[in-house]
C-alpha cells in the first residue's frame, strides 16, 4: 500500500461522481491508471475501498502538480472527508 496524498477537497459532479483534489502527484514515480484499487482511511479511521473511475481534465487557472480523479458513483462526498489519507493498493494488498 502506497500513500498517494489528502484530499484536500471533494467535487461531486452529476452523472460522474466524486473527484479527490489533489489527486495523484504527477512526480509519483510511476503509472497509475484508471482502474487501480485505492483505500481512503478517514480521519475517524473508517476504510473506503474503491477504485479510480477516470482522471479528470481540470483547470485552476494554472499548473497543476497532481492529477485529479473520479471514484464509481456509489462512493458518496459525505463518506470522504477533508483530511482523509489515499492509499494506491499494491497487487499484493488486493
């Protein structure tokens, strides 16, 4: 399991989902693609497992350092509170 950042913030988009700002460092160190299984660990300590939906094209009026992205739909804004910590999964902690 490999930390990957805080969320910081949280957009729920109709139709598509959640998007975690900041998202992933684009200096992670390798590829990480749509797909990959993730565990958020809230400030309370309750486990969200879930996936990467898509990465999203966002513009902040300028560049950026991380790659935000979208979670499946059935993952909801109120179970990913600001401060949560994001964990990319190994195929080893699947």
């Amino acid at each position: 399991m490999q930390f990957l950042f805080e969320i910081e913030d949280v957009f729920d988009i109709g139709g598509r989902g959640c998007v975690l700002v900041p998202g992933v460092p684009y200096a992670f160190g390798r590829d990480v693609k749509a797909g990959e299984q993730l565990v958020i660990v809230t400030p309370q300590g309750e486990h969200v497992r879930t996936n990467i939906a898509a990465f999203e094209m966002i513009n902040r009026g300028r560049r950026m350092a991380h790659a935000p992205f979208s979670l499946p739909r059935a993952v909801t804004k109120a179970s990913l509170p600001v401060g949560s910590k994001v964990y990319l999964l190994d195929s080893t902690d699947v």
